[in-house]
C-alpha cells in the first residue's frame, strides 16, 4: 500500500496557507534510472513506491539558504536530517536581498512565501539603472520580486527546519570529507584572485536614503552597487567590487559602497544614516560558471555555482537547487536508489536548468566591466527597456 506523502509531514506544515499550493505537489512523482550496477536490466524506479521506514539519514553541510531550504524539503519528506552551520542565527550575508526569478516559485511550493512577507518581506515592482551619473527611466520589473534581509530570512528558514524537526547543528564548522549522504552546501567557493582581479562584496543598511525605484542598481568602473527597499524605512546597500591590490579594502569601505563624489550614489547617499552592525563584507569571489556533473562532490547553492550577483538571481539559484536535490535524496534515504543516481539525478537537472542562465548572467557581468558601457552606444544600451528585459529574461 502507497503511504500518503502527506503522513510523512509534520502536522504543523500541513496547516493550509493563503496563496500556497498544494505542497504535495513539491514531490511530483518521477521516474529514475538504477545506476547502481545491482541489476543489469537497468530498472526504471518510481517514487510512488512505497517508501522504507528505515529511513538513510542526509547530512547537509552549511545553514544558509540552500542548506536550509533542503533540510526543510527533507524534513517534510521524512527525512532524517542534520544540519552543520558554522555560524549562529541571526546574522547579517553580503547579499542584495532581492528575491527574483524561480525561486519564489519553490518557495511558495514550500509555503514560505507567505511566511517571508509575514515577516516583512517588501515586494519590488521597478528598477532603474545607472552609470555613474546617468539614470534610465524607470522600468517596471517584467514580474515583482521580493525584498527581506537576510538577518530575518535565515533566521525564520532555521526555525522552520527545527520546527519540522531537524537537527540544526549551529558553531559547527564541518572540516571531513562530503562523502555519500552528505551535501555541500556551505556557499562560495574560495578564489583570492580571479583573472588578475580581487573580487569582493560589501553591505550595510541605512535608513534615509531616498529611492527613484524599488531597486536600484548604480554601475562604475569598478563595481555595482544594488539598493532596495526593506521593511520600515529600511534600505539595503550591497555592491560587488573587484580591486587589484593598490586600494585597502578595511580603510575604504563605505567610501566603496558610496560611490565616488559626484556620482548620483554619493548624492543619494550623502544624508544616509548607516547601521553600523549589518555592516558586512565577503571576498575571495569566483564568478566562474560550473557545471554540476563536472564535480564529484553534491553541492548545491553557491557551492555549487555563483551566479554574478547583478542578475539578483543567485538566491533563487539556492532555493531552486535545494528543490532539484529534495526529491532524489528523499528517494535515496528511502533506500529507493543509489547515492550516485541521486547525485546524476540532481547534477543533470542543474545543468539543464542553470547552463544558459550562467552564460547569459557571465556575458553580463563582463559587459558592465568592459569600457564599452562608458562610451555612447553602451550608454544608449543602459537606458534601454529593451536590453534590460532581455537580460532579466535570458538570466532567469
Ligand atoms: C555582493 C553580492 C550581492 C548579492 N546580491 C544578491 C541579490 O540581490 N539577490 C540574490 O538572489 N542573490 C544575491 N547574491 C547571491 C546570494 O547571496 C547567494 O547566492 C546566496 O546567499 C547563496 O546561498 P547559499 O546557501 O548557497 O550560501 P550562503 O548563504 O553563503 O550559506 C552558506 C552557509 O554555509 C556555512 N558554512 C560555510 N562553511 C561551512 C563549514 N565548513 N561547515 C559548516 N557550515 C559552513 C556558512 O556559515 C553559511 O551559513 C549576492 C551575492 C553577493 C556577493
């Protein structure tokens, strides 16, 4: 007899949500090869099966929004699972903390939508852009995204995974192999020097600082920088910079994310009251799209790839991930196949999904370091609906 999906969810996930899905439909039924050489005859296995209670535990290494979003995919799939996390919540990232593309999709599957705007979540409906001094006008976003800071969005992720009862490991710094039933998900790999450049984010937020738009992104020679609104009167500040060494990154900080003077950043930000402590910085950033089935290792989130940050799309990339591993590794803890059909299962579905997105996200990014976007045509380019449409189109 089929057990139910809906047994193996702790109760409380079963409340019913205003605006959520039936969250059964997050584990559609799927069909997987058996690569484990047990039968030749290359059995095709269907998830309906009935599933063991002898369930494998999935440990996941790195509580951040991958890792956590799997647990709790997991957890409702009655999984056994361990989280380690380095750190303690709550806590501030580097991140624009602009939720755009398919992971707002997951994470109405997963009925957090309506928890994120619960917990002050601010919707975005329109972006500027601009270089150095010149704004476009203002564009309506081709569909809203959504604004939270990452101090309340790890934060609620981790209660929600205890509440449906993982076990969240916090200060537990993982330093041993990620070997079969375990997930790296402990973001960016490390990269001190990237194409003779040092890349490396910055953030804050600040109160006081008057917006033309929801978002905006300001673009220099060196870096980008993405405002957007949070709740109350709240905005964050988040740049991605590269520098080649003669600058001190600990001295110049803030000078980084205003901008220099004379631009409309330093302008807008001129009467911006800082929050000293979400003051955060991150380097050692490799924007080098990866392939999934290249590595040997399960990762997911930006363990797995980086997604340059103006695409605003690498949480999405997080959360999307964390949904393509959740079925595979529940089928695997279920002892319905083996740990390497999980691991191609997972691989391939990110390489389908991410590959074009990653080139198009690449192009980008070293278009709006090359000098064209400072000359005529790259300026006509900039204040285009049309190219900015495009690109949010071809990165999502
Ligand atoms: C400047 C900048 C701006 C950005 N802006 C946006 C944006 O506006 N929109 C967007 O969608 N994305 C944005 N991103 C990207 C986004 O922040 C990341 O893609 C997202 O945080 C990835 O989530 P993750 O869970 O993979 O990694 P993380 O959020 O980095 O989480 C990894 C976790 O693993 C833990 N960890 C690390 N090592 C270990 C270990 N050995 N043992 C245990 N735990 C460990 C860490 O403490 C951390 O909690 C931006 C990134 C940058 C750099």
């Amino acid at each position: 007899m089929e057990k139910p999906l809906r047994t193996l969810i702790a109760p409380r996930a079963l409340e019913p949500e205003r605006g959520s899905v039936d969250r059964s439909a997050f584990f559609k039924p799927k069909t997987f090869e058996r690569t484990d050489g047990a039968g030749k005859s290359r059995k095709l296995l269907r998830l309906t099966e009935p599933r063991s209670a002898r369930a494998k535990p999935i440990q996941i290494i790195g509580g951040g929004l991958a890792g956590l979003t799997l647990g709790i995919a997991l957890r409702r799939a009655g999984v056994p699972t361990v989280i380690f996390e380095a750190g303690h919540y709550p806590r501030h990232r580097v991140c624009g903390e602009f939720i755009s593309g398919g992971g707002l999709a997951v994470l109405q599957e997963l009925g957090l939508k309506r928890k994120f705007l619960d917990a002050g979540a601010r919707e975005a409906h329109s972006a500027v852009f601009v270089s150095e001094k010149s704004p476009s006008p203002v564009h309506r976003l081709p569909s809203s995204a959504l604004c939270l800071s990452r101090w309340v969005m790890d934060k609620l992720l981790a209660d929600e995974f205890q509440i449906l009862g993982g076990d969240l490991r916090c200060g537990k710094r993982w330093r041993g192999d990620v070997a079969e039933g375990s997930v790296r998900a402990n973001g960016r790999q490390l990269q001190p020097v990237e194409n003779g450049w040092r890349w490396f984010g910055l953030k804050a937020h600040a109160k006081h600082v008057p917006l033309k738009a929801d978002l905006e992104m300001h673009v220099f020679e060196n870096g980008y920088v993405g405002l957007c609104r949070l709740a109350g009167e709240e905005v964050n500040i988040c740049g991605l910079f590269r520098r080649n060494g003669e600058r001190d990154l600990a001295q110049n900080r803030l000078d980084w994310l205003r901008g220099k003077p004379g631009t409309l950043l330093h302008e807008q930000l001129a009467g911006a009251d800082i929050d000293e402590n979400s003051f955060c910085s991150v380097a050692g950033l490799s924007l080098r799209p990866r392939r999934a089935s290249q590595e040997s290792e399960l990762s997911i989130g930006d363990a797995l790839t980086m997604i340059p940050p103006v695409t605003g799309n690498g949480m999405s990339l997080a959360f999307e991930s964390a949904q393509m591993a959740a079925e595979p590794l529940a089928a695997y803890s279920h002892r319905e196949i083996s740990w390497s059909c999980a691991r191609q299962t997972i691989a391939r579905s990110c390489d389908d999904t991410f590959s074009r997105r990653l080139r198009w996200a690449n192009w980008l990014q070293n278009l709006l370091f090359s000098p064209l976007v400072r000359m005529p045509f790259g300026k006509i380019l900039f204040q285009s609906e049309a190219f900015w449409k495009m690109m949010f189109a071809r990165t999502r």
